[in-house]
C-alpha cells in the first residue's frame, strides 16, 4: 500500500499537527506534502520525515505570513503529483482537501472543519488576524472565487473523516457531504489527578482573537480571582495591558509541566468556541471542571452539573455569573477524567488504522 500525508501548513504545532503526528506513527513510511514548512516553528517535530513543499515555500514572507497568500494556495496544492499513490489521507481546515488524484487513488479526509474565512465571516477573520487595512480592503474581493474552488475540492475527496458532531454539520451544510465523526487523538495518559488543589483558575492556548482570553481576562479583573493563562500569540502585549494584578501569564511552559497545571487548578475556563477543543479534553483528563462557552463541539462532551458549568453569551458578565454558580468540590474528579478515555491517542490510531484498510479494501474491489 502506497500512502501519501497532506497537511494544509506546517508553520505552527497545534490540533491539527497532533492530527498529523498521529498519522505518520501509524504510517512511519509516508511522505508528507505540505504548502509551507517552518522548520524552527515545528520544534523539531516532523524533522525527520520526507517533506515536499509548493512553490510557496520560497516566496518572501511565506513561512510567517502564510495567511496572506490564500489566492495563489489552490494553485499550489494542486501542482502535486499523486499518480504513484494507492491512497492519499489529507487532514485539512482549508487547501489541503483539495488535492487532484488519478481516479484509481482513494482520496480519506480528515477535516478539522470547512474553511473557516470562506464560509463564515471573512471580515472577522481579517481583524482577529491582524491584516493591514489595503488587505482587509481587497479580501472581500478575493472570496467568490475561494468559496467556488472550496467547494469543487471537496467534491474530489472519495470519504470523510471529521472531529465532531458540530463540524460533521457544517461539512453537510456547505459541501452536501456525509462524514464519519472521529474524535482526535488526546495523550490522556500524560495527565493526573492531584490530591491538593492550589487557589487559580486555569486558560491554556494560543493567545489570538477567537479563543476570547479577553472576556476572561475582564471577568477575572472583577472578581479579584487569580486566573493562569498559558500561551504565546500575537494578542499578548494587548491582553497584558488589559490584565490586573491577579492575572498570571506563564508563556509557553515545558510539556512535561504542563499537566501540573492543570491537576492543580480549581477549574479550566473555556471561553471560545470551537470545531474540537483539545485542551478542554487535557483538563477533563486532568479531573477539572470547566467554565465553557456553549458552543462548538464541548457541547458534546460537558455535562452541566457533573463536569462543570456553561455560560451563553461571550460577555465578561456571563463568566462573572458563572464563576458565581460554580464550586470545584461539587465535582468528581474520577468521574471527570473517565469521560476523556475514549480520546486516547491509542484508540484513535487503532480507529484511523481499520478505517484506512476497510476503505481501500473496498475501494479495490470497485475498480
């Protein structure tokens, strides 16, 4: 069996990477294809697997600001060749999908969710990213073609793999495709419970608009209540000046500190929404009760009452109100901690495994 990897970008590690690292442990032997690769940005991560990159890759500016060239990336994810493949499984929140392959290539997607600024509100996506003010101008020009071509790749992919329930919809809604929910790989096994809790509140991720680290910031200000917030993004200078003294910045800490973080704190606050929050999951894993927006896919996974509290309105004022009605002692952190087994890392490859040989066993018999 002949397998090729396609990932959207390699600039950042994220949800989508751990994805990805996923699927090169249970396939050590295929290449990945990528629009753009930063080196320094992966950690050492991927280092040693054959990487193909587009012409993008050489472009000034690309591997920092890949989020500038959303014209020219259907052109380079198509310029790879896939003819000598049996199968192709992309993971892709944007170009990735839309690869071209001989009919006689099984083309499996894994889609973390349709693309984003092409279907929901591209203006938003401009501000929360930052772009210059003559870029925000001509975005809107640039998206009919985009939506045409996003659509028309994803009637090339042959089977859909998705993260959630939530986005299982919006892949039915704008592309008329049915998807198979598999849930990404957690390492739950690299988390703990904690015999004694410490006096904080916990937000962990990447400091940039959506994940709405302000909202909670403000909230934590009023109420006076020591709250962490571990990550790194371009918002963090802004939040800073937001924050008061009971706010605590810690960066980037080392992976092997982080789960303390987590089994230590009184409650994991979850403040945006998401196609499929890992971290929610790490502090489920951790036996932490959450604070979550309702909305996206932790939805599905929290029980309100048993594994924390929601608010619906993503308002400094609706996290004041929840933090009232939440007390961590009326949690179980057992309880908690069993309903993040079924995202174990194992399980997932087991699943992505049997599905791959089903499928192409299947698609053989077609041919």
């Amino acid at each position: 069996m002949k397998i090729a990897l396609v990932h959207d970008y390699l600039v950042q590690y994220g949800g989508a990477e751990r994805v990805l690292e996923a699927f090169t442990e249970l396939f050590p032997y295929a290449p990945i294809y990528t629009l753009i690769y930063d080196k320094d940005a992966m950690h050492g991560v991927f280092e040693d697997k054959r990487i193909y990159t587009s012409f993008l890759q050489n472009l000034p500016f690309s591997r920092k600001r890949h989020r500038f060239f959303p014209p020219l990336m259907p052109l380079a994810i198509e310029e790879f060749d896939f003819t000598k493949y049996d199968i192709v499984l992309s993971d892709s929140s944007s170009y990735a999908k839309g690869i071209i392959t001989r009919p006689e290539t099984l083309h499996i997607c894994y889609m973390h969710t349709p693309m984003r600024y092409a279907w929901d509100d591209c203006q938003k996506y401009t501000q929360d990213f930052g772009f210059p003010s003559f870029i925000k101008r001509l975005v809107p020009f640039f998206m009919s073609p985009i939506r045409l071509w996003d659509k028309a790749s994803a009637d090339r992919i042959d089977r859909f793999l998705t993260n959630s329930q939530f986005v299982a919809k919006r892949i039915k809604k704008y592309y008329g495709h049915d998807s198979l929910v598999i849930h990404p790989p957690v390492n739950v096994d690299r988390f703990f419970l904690a015999e004694e809790k410490e006096d904080y509140f916990l937000i962990v991720g990447r400091l940039i608009a959506y994940k709405r680290h302000d909202i909670a910031i403000e909230a934590f200000n009023r109420l006076k209540l020591p709250l962490k917030i571990i990550g790194r993004g371009p918002e963090m200078e802004r939040l800073k000046r937001m924050a008061g003294p009971t706010i605590e910045f810690l960066g980037r800490v080392p992976e092997e500190d982080l789960p303390k973080y987590y089994a230590k704190c009184r409650g994991f606050v979850f403040p945006q929404e998401e196609d499929f929050g890992i971290v929610a999951i790490e502090a489920m894993a951790s036996g932490r009760p959450l604070i979550a927006y309702r909305a996206g896919d932790i939805v599905e996974h929290l029980e309100e009452g048993k594994m924390g509290v929601f608010f619906d309105e993503q308002t400094p004022e609706a996290i004041v109100s929840a933090v009232g009605r939440f007390r961590d002692e009326d949690y179980d952190p057992a309880y908690i901690r069993e309903k993040s087994l079924p995202f174990d890392k194992e399980r997932f490859k087991a699943t992505i495994k049997d599905y791959v040989e089903n499928a192409l066993a299947e698609h053989l018999k077609k041919r």
